[in-house]
C-alpha cells in the first residue's frame, strides 16, 4: 500500500514549483490553497537583534579568498 503520509510536502511552498513541473500538484490548486491559509500576523513572535554588537573577523575572510584562489 502507498504510504500517504509524503502529502505534506505538496503543501510546503519551498517545493511546490517542483511538484507543479511534476504533474503532483496543480499550480492553481496550489496559489488558492495558499491564499486560504489564515493571516498569524498578530500572533508572531518578533525579534529584534542589535546588529551593532556583532562583530567580523576579518583574518577569517581573509583566509577563506587566499584559500579559493588558485584552486580548481
């Protein structure tokens, strides 16, 4: 028996234009059923972040390009 437990994925949005070229999942099926799905705007989290904190490593960049050039 067909395991029907893989539907799901027809649902995530990252893979749907794959399921469409496919012939799984029809594409107008797919932007009403997108357009369906509850508006969870006003029960998000939101985060901030303080961008100014975070700080680069320069030497690291730096190795990683010396480490690229040249190679194949």
């Amino acid at each position: 028996m067909l395991d029907m437990n893989w539907k799901w994925k027809l649902k995530d949005k990252r893979t749907q234009g794959r399921y469409v070229e496919k012939g799984l999942l029809d594409k107008a099926k797919a932007e009403t059923d997108l357009k369906n799905l509850p508006d969870l705007t006003a029960s998000a989290t939101w985060v901030e972040i303080d961008m100014e904190d975070v700080q680069v490593d320069d030497a690291a960049d730096a190795e990683t390009s010396d480490d690229s050039e040249g190679t194949l």
